[in-house]
C-alpha cells in the first residue's frame, strides 16, 4: 500500500483551517461566560509554556543549567523584570553554569 502525502497535507491543512474558521462561524456573539473568558485568555500563555518547557531542559548541555536558569527566569520575572532583562540573565546562568559544570 502506498502512502500519498498530498493526501496527509490536504487533511493536516483542512484541520488547521477548520480550528481557525469553525470559531469564527459558530461564534457571533461576545462571550459572556467570565470562566470561559479567563480559559481563553491564557491559553495562549499555557501554549508558550507547554512548548518552552521541555526545549529549557533538554537544549543545554546540562539539565542543571536550564533548571538554573528557568529558576533566576522565574524569580526575576516575578520581581517585575521584562522579557529582554529575562532572557539575557538566563542566558547569562546558563553560560557561566555550563562553563564550569561541563
């Protein structure tokens, strides 16, 4: 039996347009529902952190590294820093931690 990937394609693309549309046109009306607007308004964050996740502890060479890292990420975010200032001290754990644990 062959395999036809146009075929997986044109599913995969037909899935993808249907999640974007099918909201669009079954929904007319603004959403009332204070817990249904509060899942909605974080399910991009979950997305970003169901992604970022695994990559921070399998993307160094040392898991203790990224553990190090997401923590300082985490803490300086909780004390008010922005992305950039996050991203340059994880950045910053992580190379000093892999320069003497590796």
């Amino acid at each position: 039996m062959t395999h036809n990937i146009y075929i997986y394609i044109a599913i995969m693309a037909g899935v993808t347009y249907a999640i974007r549309v099918l909201p669009l046109t079954l929904i007319r009306k603004q959403i009332k529902n204070r817990f249904l607007q509060s899942f909605l308004y974080y399910v991009p964050y979950v997305t970003l952190a169901v992604m970022t996740f695994p990559a921070i502890m399998d993307v160094t060479q040392s898991p203790i590294a990224g553990a190090a890292a997401l923590i300082v990420g985490i803490v300086a975010a909780w004390l008010g820093a922005g992305l950039f200032p996050v991203s340059v001290l994880c950045c910053i754990v992580v190379f000093v931690l892999e320069l003497f644990l590796v």
